[in-house]
C-alpha cells in the first residue's frame, strides 16, 4: 500500500522544487520615467515602449505635455531595460 502512494508524492516533490525558485525569482514593481524631447523643447503624446531584455512583455506610456513619462514595470535586479 504504501508503494502505492510513492509516485504521487515523488510529483509533489518535484511541483514543490519547480515553483520554489520562481517564486524567489519573482520580479519586483520598477517605475520607469523620463522625458521626450526634440530640439530642446518637450514632445507631448509620444508612446513610449519599455521592454525587459530577455522577457516578452512590453510597457508602454504616453508622453504628457512637458514630454514626460512614467511607467510601473515588473523587473528583477540585474535586467536590462530599453
């Protein structure tokens, strides 16, 4: 019987060390913000695209009229943002 029981809790275990590491790799809020110009002056209404090297997910913002920009993103310490 208790044979039996060996193969599911073999899958436990292994669910267990699959989502333990993600959850300590877990990306941290990051607030991006800056400010588009053009010869100087501000440029209102501009989308901005903010990406995380080596991750699909795209951010975006828009320009509001002093030409700034913020965006909350989701990032690890170490990543490299464009």
């Amino acid at each position: 019987m208790r044979l039996a029981r060996l193969p599911l809790l073999a899958a436990g275990l292994l669910v267990a060390l699959l989502v333990a590491p993600s959850a300590a790799l877990a990306a941290d809020p990051v607030t991006v913000s800056g400010s588009v110009v053009r010869d100087g002056a501000p440029v209102a209404g501009i989308e901005v695209t903010i990406s995380v090297a080596g991750s699909y997910a795209n951010f975006f913002a828009t320009t509001d009229d002093d030409g700034a920009f913020s965006a909350d993103i989701e990032a690890t310490a170490g990543d490299v943002i464009t």
